[in-house]
C-alpha cells in the first residue's frame, strides 16, 4: 500500500514539471519512473502514437538498452498495443504462460528472457482518443491491487495532460505536431546517451543520468542539450569531464 505522504510528494513533484516550456520527454521519463515505484513494479515504460497510429517508444526507467528494445517491441505486440488499440488496462499477470505466449509469442519470450513476469498498460487518453499507454513490468508474476491500479492510471492521465496542455494545444493538428516532436526528441536523446557512453566507456543508465543531472543544473531543456551533445559536444566540456553516477 502506498502511504499517502509519498503519494502526496510524487503528484506535488509532477506538478512543479507542468510549467511554462516544460520539457515533454523529461516529464514523462519521471512519471515512468515513479509508475514503477508507486506499483512496486521493477521497470516502467510509455509509448506515443505517431501520426500514422504507429506506437513508438518515448521513456523507460531504467533507461536499459535491453528495456528500450522491450518497450519498443510492444508496436508490433504486447501489452501496450492491445491497451492502446482497446483503450482499456490490459493485464498479463505471468508471462511465462503457454497463454501469455500464444498471446503475444515474441514480446512474452524477450521480457521472460529479461526477467519481466508480468506487465500492465494503461492507456493515456484524450477525450475518446487513446494517443498512447503507460507500462509497468515486474519481475514476479502478479496482479496490481486496486489502489496500485488507480494510481498508475493516474499518472497516465497526467501523462495526458502534460502532452495536451492548454498552452500548446489550439488546434487538432498542434496535437500532431506536439506527439511528432516528442519522438524525435527521443531520437535525439538516444543518440546522445550512445555517443556518451561511447566516449566515456560507461553504460547508457550512466549517461542518461549524467544528462539529465547536467540539464536540471544548469536549466537546460534535456532535449536541447542531447541534440547540442550529438551535433557539437565541445559546447559542453563540463559535462565531458564529470565524474559518471555510480551503477
């Protein structure tokens, strides 16, 4: 059961994110984060329809590169695109299941192989349009209580909120445009958190966090500064030198 102070402080701390030029990837890496924590869950993730309807992979916590591959698998099958297309939960309580695996026979084997038992998704939900799903992975086979449930489907509808606010949403199309720009941030994001690796011989959980530690200290936008790291790393000595988290 979730205490109410730490449920109190996780909404607090969403809420101080939903301010003027807030940065969308960043936002919805910490709300993925937290979905796993507040569910007792090992790893959460979120997907995005794309423009074609597509589902595509924006945040994970951990940032793994194998949890990265999981969540994006889920465009072809999973948890993810059936809560996606049915706009309900869906739940899989043991993926190591001949009906889990007749299910869904590709994404059921990876995230056994990964140590993932079990996974939720919750759909994120504007008016009676589904643009996307929240995921919650654990490594035991097990049902999420009600509480649990409602919470995370929570977070989802903040996801929602987050990705549609007032201030940037005016037309239908600005909703296209606003869903766009978060997946190639996440590319840019990406590609940073490889070339970071690369150079400082480190694991991507490492340099994601170098990233967005260094963003949150000196008021970058996490995907500004990612794209700034790919195109002209040289601008950013500081973040080069740092001493890497530890694992």
């Amino acid at each position: 059961m979730v205490a109410n102070e730490q449920l109190a402080e996780v909404f607090v701390e969403i809420a101080d994110t939903l301010v003027d030029d807030f940065d969308v990837i960043e936002f919805l890496g910490l709300l993925a984060e937290r979905a796993a924590q507040l569910s007792a869950s090992s790893a959460g993730g979120l997907v995005l329809a794309d423009p074609r309807g597509q589902l595509q992979f924006v945040a994970a916590s951990p940032e793994s590169v194998n949890l990265l591959e999981l969540f994006e698998l889920q465009s072809q099958e999973g948890p993810c695109l059936e809560c996606y297309r049915l706009g309900v939960p869906t739940y899989a309580l043991d993926l190591d299941t001949a009906e889990a695996r007749t299910r869904w026979p590709s994404f059921a084997e990876r995230a056994v192989r990964l140590g993932l038992r079990s996974a939720h998704a919750f759909p994120l939900r504007h008016r009676q349009t589904v643009i996307g799903a929240l995921n919650v992975c654990s490594a035991t086979p097990r049902s999420l209580d009600e509480p649990e449930a409602t919470i995370v489907q929570a977070l989802a509808d903040v996801a929602t909120i987050g990705i549609l606010q007032e201030r940037t949403i005016r037309a239908g199309e600005v909703l296209t445009e606003q869903l766009q720009a978060a997946l190639v941030s996440r590319v840019s994001i990406e590609q940073a958190k490889g070339a970071l690796a690369r150079s400082m011989n480190i694991d991507v959980d490492q340099a994601f966090t170098m990233l967005r530690n260094y963003a949150r200290a000196n008021n970058h936008r996490l995907s500004e500064l990612a794209r700034g790291v790919v195109s002209d790393p040289a601008r950013f000595p500081d973040l080069t030198r740092a001493d890497p988290p530890g694992p």
